[in-house]
C-alpha cells in the first residue's frame, strides 16, 4: 500500500488562478475545469483537486515528474482518480493498483489524502 497527502492554501490557488490565466489549463483538466467554476467558490474546488493530484502524485512516487493533467479527479461526493500518459504508464510500471482519494477543504485551507492499493 501507498500512501500521499497534500495541504494547500486556499488564497495561493484563488492568487494563480487570478495572476496566470493559463493556470487552469496547464493543471486542470476540461471536466475538471467545468466542475470547479460551476460552484459557488471555484478557488475552493481547483485548491482540493490540485492537493489531490499532488497526493495522487506523492502517493505513487513520481511527485512532481507527472503532468498535471495526466491526473484526473472527477465526481463527488467520492471522488475517483483517472490516470493518463507518462502517469498511466508510471503506475503501470510500479504494479499500482485501486486508488482511493479522499479530499475536503476549510475556508482557508484543502487537503486530500490518497491510498494506492497493490495490483
């Protein structure tokens, strides 16, 4: 079993997304764009789903080596983990099994905890 977790501040992902306007969709799929800026507090929802690609990515040893996109993070209220590309391939390769993801966030900060079961 692997295991990653991330905690990010809200107000630096609501300052990236303010400053770089290609932020979004350098780290940040079309679905999950489409999620996040259809709530209410769209820095809130990017800052869970960027802590939960860095656990995601923590979690299977590559850290920061993936692409951003190649981690997907979709649903709710239990989100599920879609991998793609060199990130696929990686966990693949590792003999990465089911990944479990758990995320939630206060008003200032998000966190996501992930759990890489063996194949």
């Amino acid at each position: 079993m692997l295991v990653g977790v991330d905690l990010i501040e809200i107000p630096r992902i609501a300052h990236a997304l303010e400053r770089y306007p290609a932020f979004r969709e350098r780290c940040f799929t079309e679905a999950e764009r489409a999620y996040c800026d259809s709530r209410a507090n769209p820095p809130q929802h990017y800052a869970a789903r960027f802590a939960g690609k860095e656990a995601v990515g923590k979690a299977l040893g590559s850290g920061v080596r993936f692409t951003w996109r190649e981690i997907e993070i979709a649903g709710r209220p239990k989100p599920g983990v879609t991998l793609s590309g060199r990130t696929r391939e990686w966990a693949e390769r590792i003999g990465a099994g089911r990944i479990e993801l758990s995320m939630t966030h206060s008003r200032e900060l998000a966190t996501a905890v992930c759990i890489v079961g063996d194949a």
